[in-house]
C-alpha cells in the first residue's frame, strides 16, 4: 500500500486530509513543521507528499530538496491557501505534480489520488516485467539482450510508458520504431483502448490532412460522408506518426494546434471536437537536421520531443542478432509446423553481416532463406559473411554501389536499391524518387509494401 506524508500547520484541516486520504488505500503520517517531516522521511519514504506552502519553519517547497537524494521516486502536491501564480509556477518547475488551492476541491483531489495508484500499479507492473524478461532478452514487443538496448531502450520506455508524456522515437530505417510505440502503449494506462499508427510518408499530401482530422461531408470533390480522422479515432488510446518529418510543413501548423488545445476541426467543419490521447511520433533521421533543412517545424519538434528514445542500429547491439534470427525462425516453424534450424555457417553468416536494413532486413532475409532451405537454413547470398553493403565506389556520379549476387530476385534488388538510395538520400522522399527515375507516389507505394512485409 502507498505511503503518504502531509505536512500542514492546521491542525483540523490537517486531520481531516489525512482521513480522505486513507480512505483512497494510502496509508498516511502527518508532520506540523518541515522538522518534523523531514523526521518523518527517515521513518518511512511516502509514495506522496501533500505540503502546505506557507509552514512556521520555511516554505513547503524546501521538502522538494529532502526527495533530492536518488531514492525511490516520490509524488509532491502542493496544497496551499495563500497561493499566487508565482508560486504555483515555481512548484511545477521543481517538479510538484499538482497544485492545489484551500478549500481543497475533493473531486479533483480523488481523481489525483487516483491516478497516482494506477500510475504506480503501471510501474510496478512494469518493473516485475523488466525483471522477468530481462534474462530473456525481451521487453513488451522488443527482443535483444544487449546493454545497448537495456538501458537505452528498455529503461527509458519503463520510466516513460505510465506517463502520458508525448515521446519522440528516433532511429534508422528498420530499426523497430513502431514497436517501441506499441511497447509504449501496451504498458500505458491507455493500453486497453486503440493503438493507431500513421505513416505520414506514406500518405500523399493531398489527403494526410484528411487522414489525420477528419472531413465533413461535401467539403471536397469526393467527400459522400462525415469522416472521423487518425486524432478522433485514437481518443482515449495513442496515435504513433511515423516518419513525421514527411508530413507537409503547412499542415505540421495545424497539428501544433490540435496538440495544444486537444481539439480537431474536421476538414470543411466550423465546431472543434475534443480529443484525449497521446502522440508518439517517429522519424529515421536526425531530428535537428530536419529541423535546421526546413523539414519539421521547431516548435512542432520542441512540443514533440518531451521525451526521446533512440534506437540504436542492429550493427551496434552485439549479440542482438542471433537472438532476433532464432525468433524469426521460431515464428516461421511454429506457422508452418516445421523444425528448421540453422548451420553453422548460417550462423556465422549472421554475425558477419552488418544489416544494413537493421531487424527489417534480417526478418525478410530469414524468411527468404527458410523458403529456400531444406530442415537445414543457410543464407545463400551472406554465407561468406560480406554483406551486400552500401560502399564508397567510383561511378559516373561518384555515389556509393550497390552489388548483388547473380540470381538474386528482381523484386529483392529493387527493395535494397530503393532503401540503399532512400538512406542516400538521408530520408528524403522526393530526391530518392527523381535519382531512381520513378514518380513520389511510387516510391511511396513501394516503402508502404516494404513494411508491411
């Protein structure tokens, strides 16, 4: 059961907050003075302090430097009837959860009350997972047991999932990033209600804003009905923007809008609807690069970026690989009720390959090389452990090479070409598009099949 302290000079009103709060499942200790709380703190560590501003020894924000010591996390209200703005600003910034004026509004304070348990109910449940899986390399859809995802990765999404903190997932093409959001949301409060993911790459600009917010009928050629967009449809659960560095820079104007207020106006509509929900968004490259090239709005990337995780390339997590592999060959034989396994050398082919595609690219080369082999699985095109890398070459235009082996499928060649060019070209859709001779809205079409494969 929570602990709570309430530190407050008023006797009466003292006693009777302690009774509230113990019938909401806390148990509770009371302090007159930031002496005698700060006596109380070595006794037991609360869960929660609810402190008075105004004490006869100091302000009730000095208990803030008391938590400052690395200690279990601890939740600060402010409860205070001599308020000022000021103040109240002062508190958040410390880091108080919630600031509260006498006489106390009992629903709001319920409500907080509340939400604190099922906060902490979310991290204690995230905490016994961790440790249950850690061993296991795996953590909500996420496999790899290598530091670089423990701590860069696993750990940041435990302290940041109970939250409704926006998040902003960074990393190479095939990296997981839309597993990261789902991991997120799955270990969210909101993870009973509807995970909606958009790719904003994938969307021709024509019609994202359409997508994202929704139509009235008869407001465009086309438009036969009321349409509910992304923001409408994910109320109450998370919407994940994937790839958002793509979406138009006009209408990146109108979704720092809707983040701010928490209203939608539907395309062709005059009344703003509410939405609650939370945003996890997603790009494969640098955030301040798009920023400083004009492709994401700052103010958007700074109301974005509350809280980022990025995620290293599968290069650089030693011992990730061979893990993902046997999942992948896992999921396959469980499918099609086979027992394959993999050769030495498939093995070592693995290890050699610097993947270029990250957990993308090694998926679909497992898949590849299980329809290819026998009870026995080897990767025909990695056995000699070089990868078919993206190098410095020569060439008329003096860019990088791409090789492959004699026989390799059209559609494969076509897949690496496409993504090696589009890395090329740093993400950007369009200059990708006009190097490989093909219209935006094919390329589009292509990356689209590419992952959902």
């Amino acid at each position: 059961m929570p602990h709570a302290l309430i530190i407050d000079d008023d006797p009466d009103f003292m006693e009777s907050l302690a009774e509230l709060v113990q019938r909401q499942s806390f148990t509770v200790a009371t302090a007159k003075s930031l002496a005698e709380a700060r006596t109380r703190l070595t006794e037991q560590r609360p869960s929660l302090v609810l402190v008075d501003l105004s004490l006869p020894d100091g302000s009730g924000i000095d208990i803030f430097k008391d938590l400052q010591d690395g200690g279990e996390p601890t939740d600060i209200v402010i409860v205070s009837g001599h308020g000022t703005i000021h103040s109240a600003i002062d508190a958040l910034r410390l880091g108080a959860l919630d600031y509260l004026t006498k006489p106390l509004d009992v629903p709001r304070l319920k409500t907080m009350l509340a939400n604190i348990l099922r906060a902490r109910g979310l991290q204690e449940e995230i905490g016994t997972l961790r440790n249950e899986l850690r061993r296991l390399g795996r953590f909500g859809r996420l496999i790899g047991a290598s530091p670089e995802m423990q701590k860069k990765v696993y750990d940041l999404i435990a302290k940041v999932a109970p939250t409704n903190a926006s998040v902003f997932v960074t990393g190479e093409s095939g990296t997981g990033k839309e597993l990261v959001a789902e991991t997120l949301h799955e270990l969210s409060r909101r993870k009973r209600q509807v995970f909606l993911p958009l790719n904003c790459g994938a969307v021709p600009p024509t019609l994202i804003e359409s997508e994202l917010f929704g139509h009235e009928r008869g407001s465009f050629t086309g438009a036969t009905q009321l349409r509910r967009g992304h923001f409408e449809q994910a109320t109450g659960g998370t919407l994940f923007l994937d790839e958002i560095t793509e979406m138009p820079i006009e209408l990146q104007v109108k979704l720092l809008r809707v983040l701010e207020t928490g209203t939608v106006m539907r395309v062709g509509g005059s009344d703003p609807t509410p939405v609650d929900l939370r945003v996890i968004a997603a790009t494969n490259r640098p955030a301040e690069e798009a920023v400083r090239a004009g492709k994401l709005r700052q103010d958007l990337y700074y109301r974005l970026n509350v809280f980022p995780i990025h995620i290293p390339p599968l290069r650089d997590r030693q011992g990730d690989v061979l893990v993902l592999a046997e999942h992948f060959l896992e999921l396959l034989n469980q499918a099609e009720g086979t027992a394959k396994r993999f050769s030495p050398s498939a093995r070592a082919s693995v290890v050699a390959h610097t993947w270029p595609g990250n957990v993308r690219e090694l998926k679909n080369e497992v898949q590849r090389a299980y329809i290819m082999s026998d009870d026995i699985v080897e990767f025909a095109e990695l056995s000699t452990g070089t990868p078919p890398p993206v190098s410095n070459g020569g060439g008329a235009d003096s860019g990088p090479t791409q090789s492959f082996h004699i026989g390799t499928p059209l559609a494969e060649v076509e897949r690496r070409l496409i993504l090696a060019t589009l890395e090329f070209c740093s993400g950007d859709k369009r200059k990708a598009a006009a190097m490989l001779g093909i219209s935006l809205k094919t390329l589009y079409n292509r990356l689209n099949l590419y992952s959902t494969v």
